[in-house]
C-alpha cells in the first residue's frame, strides 16, 4: 500500500508504501526531502503489524516519530499507520483530511 502525505506549511511531501506479507510483517519504504522524516525511517524497516495497531503504547512508528520529529503534529506517523492498516487488509482505503476553517 502507497500513501501520499503532504504534510502542510513546512512544504514537504512524503511517500511512504507498505509492504506486508502473510505473517503481519509490514516492510516500510519512504519518499521524502524532510530531513527528520529521514531520521524517523531510518529508524524503522519492518515492523509487526498487529503491535503497530493494537498493542497501544508499543508502536515503533510512534517511537520513531516521538525521536526524531519535532513537531508532535506532523501528519506522517499517522499516515505511515493508515498504510500499514490498509496494506495488511484491515481498513478500506479511502482518503483522510484534515480541513481548517475561520
């Protein structure tokens, strides 16, 4: 599963894609020119789906990002986890946004 993120005002984009194999394990692969969304996947290479998204507290996308990202709101570790959740088959692919109004 391919994700694209664009994360706002700071102008960058991210792909990131999903591999996932039979056994639960998701091989994540990042597109990007942040420079901390390199830090965060080098950190991460396969990862455990189930632990990913049911195991609360124990995601190592979360821990990367919580590492290596400064802002505690970029979109990407949410995106990364929405790519890992549709690659393996457990959620519809289907859109999100984020929509601001004054």
């Amino acid at each position: 599963m391919e994700v694209c993120i664009f994360a706002g005002i700071c102008g960058f984009q991210t792909k990131v894609t999903a591999k996932t194999d039979s056994e639960y394990q998701a091989k994540l692969l990042f597109e990007t020119d942040c420079p901390n969304v390199k830090k965060m996947a080098a950190a991460l290479d396969t990862v455990n789906v189930m632990d990913e998204l049911f195991k609360k507290g124990q995601s190592q996308v979360m821990a990367a990002a919580q590492q290596h990202l400064p802002h505690i709101t970029c979109p990407v570790p949410v995106g990364t986890l929405k790519a890992i959740e549709a690659g393996a088959g457990m959620a519809l692919v289907k859109d999100v946004s984020i929509t601001f109004s004054k």
